[in-house]
C-alpha cells in the first residue's frame, strides 16, 4: 500500500524535472527557444504532462524565475537581519556584504542570466530580475532607515535610494570580476565593500537642504 502524499511529491518531482529542464535549455541556449514541448520532452515527459503544471510558457517561465530570485533575496534578507542586531560590528556587516558574493560565485550561471535579462522588456524571466533589483534597493533603504539614516523628507529617501544603488551596482561589478577571474579573493571583495560603506556613512548626518549638505561635504572633502 502507498503512503499518503506519494501522488502529490510525484507531481512535485515532475513539476521540478519540468523547471530543472527549463533551466538547463535557457542556460545553454536562451529563453526565447523554450516551447512546452522542448521543455517536456527535455524533461522525458509527455505534452499533456506539460500542462498539468503550467498554464503556458510564460507560466514556467514566472515559475522559473521565482524560484531562482525569490531564494537569493532570502538569503540576503537573513545576513541583513543578523547584521543588524549588532549595528556596530563590523564583521558581521562584512559578512553581509560577503553572502551575495559568496551565493554569486557559487551559481555564476543564474547571475549571468538575471543581467542578461534585467532589460528584456515583456519578459517573465527579465519581470522576476527587475523586481529582485528592486526588492533589494528597498530592502537595503529600510535597513539603512534602521540603522538611523534620515529618511523624512522625498530628498532623503531619494539619497536612500541612491546609496542602495550604489552597493548593488559595486555588488554587481565586483561579482563579474571575481567570476571572469580577475578578482579572486572574495575576502578582499568583502573588504571593498565595506570600504564603500565608510563613505555613504556620512549621509546620517544629512538633514539640511541639498546645497547644505553638498557644501558640508565639500567641506570634509577639502
């Protein structure tokens, strides 16, 4: 006799055949040649199979994507959680800023496929890239609203927005380095990282008009 819920995992393992299927033929080829049938022949199961787990395409597609962002925005959210129970500790804020880094060179071919994407408008898989990008802008503005930036006024939450920007683009830029090759320490990344941070640190003390504050760090600067 079967044990209750055998019926309903074969259906998630072939469900998750049809998505691994999905994700080797856009690794390899992109996402504009995946059909149903390619994927479920891929994945060594009938059309109709196809269809009892997906709407369409797009459907597998959307699916896909969740599947391969939602999770490494969850990842990231539990390093920035930790670090900031202890604002003040520098380690764990380095190994904040290590997680991404560490998750990118382990899967360099998702990373490769979320850039390659992000502009690819009307596309499920370029949908799910833009709104990890945007997940993450909002989740770093709330953590450095948590860690006492200003963030009252549209002109602050703009500076919010821009400093989020900021860590994901030399997030980004470091991560093709280091996966090409050109960089390999990930330690001497994480480090980077946080040296960038010690210049948008000074943004906490940005509460005067925008001529104000340039002029003040002018100021420093000089």
């Amino acid at each position: 006799m079967k044990r209750p819920g055998t019926r309903r995992e074969a259906k998630q393992r072939t469900r998750q055949r049809l998505l691994d299927a999905a994700r080797r033929l856009i690794l390899a080829g992109g996402e504009t040649r995946i059909t149903a049938s390619t994927v479920a022949k891929r994945a060594g199961v009938g059309g109709a199979t196809f269809y009892e787990h997906f709407d369409n395409r797009d459907d597998l597609l959307q699916a896909l994507a969740d599947q391969l962002f939602d999770e490494l925005r969850g990842e990231l959210a539990t390093q920035r959680r930790e670090a900031l129970e202890a604002p003040n500790d520098e380690a764990r804020l380095r190994q904040e800023f290590r997680t991404p880094l560490e998750i990118i060179a382990a899967n360099p071919d998702v990373f490769r496929l979320a850039m390659r994407v992000r502009h690819h408008p009307g596309s499920p898989l370029g949908d799910s890239s833009r709104r990890l990008t945007g997940n993450t802008r909002r989740d770093i503005v709330a953590e450095l609203v948590a860690r006492g930036y200003p963030a009252d006024t549209p002109a602050e939450q703009r500076r919010l927005e821009m400093i989020a920007d900021i860590h994901i683009s030399a997030t980004e830029v470091l991560a093709l380095g280091h996966i090409s090759g050109r960089y390999p320490d990930l330690d001497e990344l994480a480090d980077m990282l946080v040296l960038v941070t010690r210049g948008t640190r000074m943004a906490r003390g940005w509460r005067d008009s925008g001529k104000t504050e340039r002029a003040a760090v002018g100021n420093r600067s000089g």
